[in-house]
C-alpha cells in the first residue's frame, strides 16, 4: 500500500519510535514504563511483539529495505498504541515520547554528577557534536589544534545502581503520584509532572542558562500560586520544607534564593543570561532535589497545591510566634551534595 494511503487510514496503530543513549538492563526487566510509553531494549522488542500489538514478527519489518534501518543499532524503542490518522497523530506522539524521556531524564537529580548525565532522546536528534579549534602564532609557525566532543554523550543505564537510588529517594515515589497510584489532586499531579518535565530537560542540557531556567519554572510550578510575590515566596516556601536543617542558616540559603530569583529575572527581562554561574544551577538542582525528595516521600501530607501552600504558611505561623514547629514532621529529609572544583567549571 502506498505510504500517502497508509498516512490517512484510520485505525489503531502501535507507534514504534528508536531511543539512544538509554540502556534497559536486566535490573528492570529490560523495560520501562512511564505512563501511556513503555520503553523497551531492542533486544527484547522480538520477544514481546504480541503483548505490544505488533500484527507480525519484528523480522518481517526488519526484512524491508527501510526496516532493516530503522531496527538495527536501537539501544531501545518507545512504544505504544494509539487511535486515529498517522499524518495527524505523529507530532503528538513525538511529544509525548519526547516528554516522557524528560521524566526519566528527571532520575538523574541526585544520582549522578551534570557533567555525567546522558540526555536520552529520539534517534538522530542533535545532542552530540564533534568540535575543533586552532590556535597560530602571530609571530613564528607555531600552532595547536583541539579535537573534542560536545554535548551529553554518555547514555544512561537503568541498572541496579540507578534502581536502588530511585528506590531510595524520590523518583519511583513520584512516578506514583504523578500517574495515579497516589491520592493526589488532579491540578497537583498536572502541575507535578510539568516540574518533572521541565526539571529533565534541565538535567539533559548542555546550556548553563536554559538548564538554570528550566529549574527556576519547576521550582515555582511547585511552590507558587497565582498571586503570589515570587521574589518573597519562594524564600518562605522553601525555608518550611529545609529551614529545619542547620545548613539553611550556615550557608546563608534565604539569600541565596532571593539571589537566584533576581538572576531569574534579569534573565527573562533583560536577556542577562552571562549572570548565572554554574554555582547557581548546582543550588537550584539541591533546592528541586530536596523538594522533589519530600513531596514524593510524604503523598498524603503534599497531597495538593493548596495543602503545600498551608504546610508553609503554618510553618510561618509558627516562627512567628516562636513556637518550636510541630508542623514539619520529623520524616522530613534534607540531602547535601558535595561538589569538586571540576563540577564547577563543567556541566
């Protein structure tokens, strides 16, 4: 059948797309599911065909001149099934692939290093580039030349490693909150995974400024509503959750996060993107790691927007007042990261 027919025929399709820089380990069968996508290894794929709805073996697509392509050399493959037109279906499935690798892109807050995150992504979308350089000496015949790669080219193995650390913290926590098995309220898991969406690109780019960015819209998302005063908010917000951890006075965090709320907003308004240093997205990733940690760890507590916002306000409350707080409870975690001068000059 011409593919111009196939595009417009209607009907229930699977759609199949190649992942790289993502490896699915025996540690989590091989697959990986996030939400409506599973994420599956291209060397399981053949063995599941049935269970995904594949009407033939993989070998009879492999078989064609452009399938043999298109399977061949898949670290992994996101697949799921949906109702319609292709031609009309295909951009939201990009995006909805594209998403839901964000939210896992989000498991590596805390696990790893930035200058050693990967950035899973759609077969042969730009993340890598291969750079050079010269120098010539003005003044004789010298010279040097520089070959590197740039971008996030490591992939990422969800191995045991990774699977016991998101056991631990907060990322399989909030997968259940943000796709139903939590009670939680349908305007809070919306804005939950728009943060976890947000907080993965941050960690997939190479960008100091858009990474930072990326961080401050979650961080809001979070703790924000409409009609608040970001700029004193944010401080009050945050303080509930981690001011009861020595670090909050020692290392001066109510300024620190009025000062990076400034650079956010130099940022947006005036294009200062040379202000943000990688000092300032590396704070920004503890602010979203304890955060992430404590709303995921505590589903029936942060519940909703609204009940976040009340946990902070009756914190206040009680500083106000001088009250010792009862209103934290004593489950609360607070995770201090160390960083290396080489963490500091590269992301």
């Amino acid at each position: 059948m011409p593919k111009e027919d196939v595009l417009t025929m209607k009907g229930t399709w699977v759609f199949l797309a190649p992942i790289e820089a993502l490896i699915l380990t025996a540690a989590v069968k091989r697959e990986f599911r996030v939400n409506q996508v599973l994420f599956v290894s291209g060397e399981k794929l053949p063995r599941i065909r049935k269970r995904l709805g594949l009407h033939m073996p993989v070998s009879h697509y492999k078989n064609t001149s452009f399938g043999s392509r298109f399977f061949d050399g898949a670290s992994a493959f996101a697949v799921f099934r949906r109702t319609g037109r292709p031609a009309k279906l295909k951009s939201s499935c990009l995006r909805l692939v594209q998403d839901e690798l964000a939210v896992i892109c989000l498991s590596q807050l805390g696990y790893s290093k930035r200058r050693f995150n990967s950035h899973p992504r759609l077969r042969g979308q730009a993340s890598v580039s291969k750079l050079s350089d010269m120098f010539l000496n003005t003044a004789n015949n010298a010279w040097g030349m520089h070959n590197w790669l740039s971008g996030k080219y490591q992939p990422l193995a969800l191995d045991r490693d990774w699977l016991r650390y998101q056991k631990q913290v907060f990322f399989l926590r909030l997968m259940r909150m943000l796709y139903g098995k939590s009670a939680v309220s349908k305007g809070w898991r919306q804005d939950l995974r728009r943060a976890a969406i947000l907080a993965g690109q941050s960690q997939a780019s190479d960008s100091i400024a858009q990474a930072f960015l990326w961080n401050m819209i979650a961080l809001e998302l979070l703790l924000t509503k409409q009609g608040d005063k970001y700029s004193d908010t944010l401080p009050k917000r945050i303080e509930a959750f981690l001011g009861w951890a020595g670090y909050w006075e020692v290392k001066g965090y109510e300024k620190s996060v009025r000062g990076v709320y400034q650079k956010r907003c130099a940022f947006v308004h005036d294009g200062a993107w040379d202000q943000i240093t990688i000092e300032d997205l590396l704070f920004t990733d503890d602010l979203l790691l304890n955060l992430f940690a404590n709303i995921a760890r505590h589903p029936k507590l942060f519940h909703s927007k609204e009940a976040v916002v009340q946990f902070a306000d009756k914190v206040a409350a009680e500083h106000l007042l001088g009250m010792k707080s009862r209103v934290r409870p004593k489950t609360l975690w607070f995770i201090s990261r160390k960083y290396t001068a080489k963490d500091l000059e590269e992301i």
